[in-house]
C-alpha cells in the first residue's frame, strides 16, 4: 500500500548521481538530486561513470546508463518491494503469526506465573501450559488420521473390485468428515492458548527489584541537584521561564487540536529542532543507522511489541477509525516492525542498531498530578529513538543495553544535566522488558526528579511475536533461533527543554543554551526575553 507508493515515487537514474561506498553497517549509500549538484554530465561521480563505461569501451549514448553495481543493487530491492507489496495485499491470512516459547513456560509454570505476579499481570500460565498439551495430542490424532487417509489413497491406486473400491470411498469420506472435526477441534484449543498467550509478560532479569516504583534501585547519580539557594535567586519552573520568551503557544494549540497540544514557537522551535538533529548524530557517530519512520502503522505490528495495557490500565495507543492503522507511540515500534516476517543472517546482519526521528502520539489517559502542568504530559511530541537487533545470546543483549545507556547518559551530561539511573522494579517493566532502565532529570523549578529516558531489553519477546527468526548463514538448514530486541529513548523533545530551561535558567529571565547545541541553534549563546525571532 504506501510503503509501494514511497517506493513508485523514488528518483529516476536521470535524476541522481549515484554515490556507492563498500557495503558495511557503517556506511552509507546517497542517491543526491541533481538538482543539487548541478547537470548530471557535469557531477563528478557521472564523470567517473561515464569514464569507465567509455574505458569498457561502451557506446556515448550508453554511458549515462553506467550506475554502479550498489545502484543496480538499489534497483533490484526496488522491485522485491513491489513484489512482497502486492502479495501481501493478496494475502488472506494475518499479518504476523507469532510464536510463543510454550517449552520453555511448560517446564517452569510457577516461576513463570511468580514473575507475572511480580509484575501485576493478570494471565494463567498454568491453564496456557493444559491447552498446549491438548493441542499436541489433538495434532497427533491429526496426523494419525492423515496417514489413515494416505493409506486409504494409496490402496485405491490398484486394480480393485467393485465392491472393495466402494468400501475404501466409503471409508475415505468417514476418514475426511473425522479428519474436518479434528482439525476445528485442533484450531480452536490454538486460537483459545494463544489468546491467553499474549497476555503472558517477558520474564525478568534476576537482578530486577521487586514491587512498585518506589523500590527502583538507584544505579548512580550525575551532578548535583540546583537549588534557588544556590543559585542565588528564586528558580521558576518551565512556564515561567517560557513565557517571556515567548516558547509555548498552548492557545493555539487548544483551539486547533484540543487539551494536551501546543504549539513550539521561537527558542522552542530551534531548540526542538537543534536537539533532534544533535541526537540523531550523536547516535551515527556510536555506529546507529539513521532512519524516518512512518508515523502510522498496522495493529498488528503495534500488538506484536507487546504495546498491551494491565488489566485495568487504560490503552495509551491512538487507533484510526475504520481501518487496522494506529499512530505510534513510540518509533520502537516502526523500528521492530522492520523485522517483521524476515529470516536474518547473523554472520552478515546482526547486530544491528538503527536511531530514529519520529513523532510520539500517547492518548495520555489515566495520568494525572502536577505533572499535566505544562509540556511534560502531550499527546503529540517529538523523540529520538534507539533500536538494537542481536543474536538471541544474554551475554550479547545485556552488552547492547549497555551500549544504549551509556549513549544516553552521554547526551545528557553533554547538556550539563543533572540525572540519575533507577534499575526498575518488576510493577513499572511493560510487558516486553526484561530489564529497564528509567534516566531522570533533575527539574530545578519543578523542584522533583522527572523522567526523560529509558532503555529496555525485550529478549525474543517481541521477536517471537513479530516472527524474526535468524541464522548463521545464508547456507545452513533449520535451527533458526530468535533474535533480541532492545530499544531507548535517545532524545524525547518536550521534557529535554524543560530539563534544559530549568537547569541553565539565570537570573535575568535569559537561558543559556548548551554548548554542544550552539551550532544547530544559529550560534545563539542564550535566549533572551527581548528576542521575538
């Protein structure tokens, strides 16, 4: 559907000038307009072009047809695109079907149900382990039956009476109405197991603290938190400092698209576009690929990274009216999607690790407190995320978080933040976590600790449910394990400005803007109240 029309829309040869590098996770491949870098005949890269299709002896008129084999590479992933495009708009069956790890929950059914108590989510592990053994021996009769109707089949190939022949069809039409009953039987015991399946949590990390947010383990803390008494003058909060400088424009906002949206103007606007772009290269520079999300995906790729509400918890997911279409919530969930139905070759694919600009849409139902003051709660904002892909090995996905949090708090000690790392207890872990990492700012005028980032490892736990399976290479046969997904938030834009507001706030109403943006925000060493740009 849309993902053919981005692609029908892509530049014609005639268009691009064509840059090709070795192909490595690194680096990267650029079609350029040519409207950018002058005539095509004129670029360099057409030069180099042209000049070995004329060494190769190649007609003139043919030379302008000499794209590199990376170009012709892009073409042909072009048309795989088309192709899978239009069988999956053929396909009848589901999207995804995802596979659940029914061994591993039948051989630790109290551990596994223990560890979703822990984590307040309502499922039976126990009835989910009684229906699995019944769909095995309801596939075993199935099976059973089947070679009774081969036998049956194969028999009736030879040279028969009249009267036996009748008795074998007979017998074939008995075989086929029981192996009919057998297989709705079989079906029914699937969809009944999995519909209970999915609400079975990840399990936890065995360092993950037990019990509701107040039991975060404190990993460690960066800088100190600022005070008015240190400061030497009373510190406002976000809208405060914003409203002389003219950041927030929530009348607006309201009147266009209701409670909770705004609109950034001035300082907020660059700061908002200086931190996005600060972030997405910060990301490249630690080996992340750079990637644009779409905005709106397919239901079932949002139930597949286990985006579930707790019993009782209200759904933060936006769902688009008369269609399978939601916003997303997070660019986590474009990114594993991704992945989706693809069988990836570990000694040449993984790990992969992929940041992503994106918008972030949360119906924000059920939240409350002072925290809907302001911009720190909206249903509409920007973020940076990241997004890893390793082999289904612990050793290797709790490096990767590793990775991903050490990004994190690099970003943030860059922008001269105060923030702390919380291990998460079991109550606060969505259902695909095995560990989280929560990052909390300190907020001077909100005087409290807020939330700014994350970064979860997922295990195979969506993975199984998005159907990502891999291999060491492209020639082995069978034994295809699943992958790991991690993910964490690089940059969410709203709570970074308040956090940067409060924090390099001064006396005379200006804030001083962060070094390491000063580049992307035009040079501008602070915003000022007298400036209206």
């Amino acid at each position: 559907g849309a993902a053919s029309k981005i692609c029908h829309a892509a530049p014609r040869a005639s268009d691009c000038a064509i840059a090709m590098r070795p192909a490595t996770r690194t680096n990267l491949a650029v079609a350029v307009p040519a409207t950018l870098v002058g005539s095509p005949g004129g670029h360099p890269l057409r030069k180099e072009a042209s000049a070995s299709a004329s060494a190769k002896g190649y007609p003139q008129r043919h030379r302008c047809l000499a794209w590199t084999a990376g170009a012709l590479a892009a073409a042909r992933c072009e048309r795989r695109a088309r192709r899978v495009t239009r069988a999956a708009e053929k396909a009848t069956g589901p999207l995804v079907t995802p596979s659940f790890d029914f061994g591993y929950w039948s051989e630790h059914v109290d551990e596994v149900q223990r560890d979703a108590d822990n984590r307040k989510f309502d499922c039976d592990v126990k009835a989910v382990v009684s229906l699995y053994q019944e769909y095995k021996e309801a596939m075993q009769a199935v099976q059973e039956i089947q070679k009774r109707r081969n036998a049956v089949a194969k028999s009736m190939k030879g040279k028969l009476e009249q009267e036996e022949r009748q008795k074998l069809i007979e017998e074939g039409k008995q075989i086929k109405e029981e192996l009919g009953e057998m297989e709705a039987k079989a079906d029914a015991i699937s969809e009944k197991m999995n519909s209970m399946a999915v609400q079975i949590p990840n399990i936890s990390h065995p360092d993950v603290p037990v019990g509701p947010e107040e039991n975060a383990k404190i990993v460690r803390i960066n800088g100190k938190e600022r005070t008015s008494e240190d400061a030497g003058f009373t510190l406002k909060d976000h809208l405060e400092i914003g409203a002389p400088l003219g950041l927030f424009d929530f009348e607006s906002g309201g009147k266009v698209s209701g409670q909770k949206f705004l609109y950034f103007r001035n300082g907020a606007a660059l700061l908002e576009l200086a931190l996005v772009q600060w972030a997405m290269h910060e990301a490249v520079k630690r080996g992340f690929t750079p990637i644009m999300t779409p905005d709106l995906i397919r239901a079932p790729v949002v139930a597949g990274c286990g985006f579930q509400p707790r019993t009782g918890e209200a759904t933060q997911i936006y769902e688009v009216a008369d269609s399978d279409l939601c916003l997303a919530g997070t660019a986590e969930i474009p990114l594993a999607g991704i992945f989706m139905n693809e069988t990836l070759i570990a000694r040449d694919q993984l790990p992969q690790k992929l940041v992503a600009f994106g918008h972030a849409f949360r119906t924000e139902a059920g939240s409350s407190g002072s925290e809907n003051r302001g911009i720190y709660r909206l249903h509409q904002f920007s973020k940076v995320e990241l997004f890893a892909v390793t082999k289904g090995d612990l050793e290797e996905s709790n490096a990767m978080l590793e990775e991903i949090r050490q990004l994190e708090e690099d970003i943030f000690s860059q922008l001269g933040l105060c923030f702390r790392v919380l291990d998460m207890p079991s109550e606060e872990l969505g259902a695909p976590a095995y560990r989280k990492y929560d990052i909390e700012a300190w907020m001077p005028g909100m005087q409290k600790w807020g939330e700014i980032s994350s970064c979860s490892s997922c295990t195979d736990y969506q993975a199984r449910r998005l159907n990502v399976r891999y291999k060491e290479t492209f020639s082995q046969k069978g034994g295809l394990e699943s992958p790991h997904t991690l993910n964490g938030t690089c940059c969410a834009v709203p709570r970074m400005i308040i956090a940067i507001l409060e924090t390099h706030q001064n006396e005379d109403g200006s804030v001083t803007i962060p070094e390491v943006l000063r580049p992307y925000m035009m040079g501008m060493e602070a915003l000022r109240p007298d400036e209206k740009k």
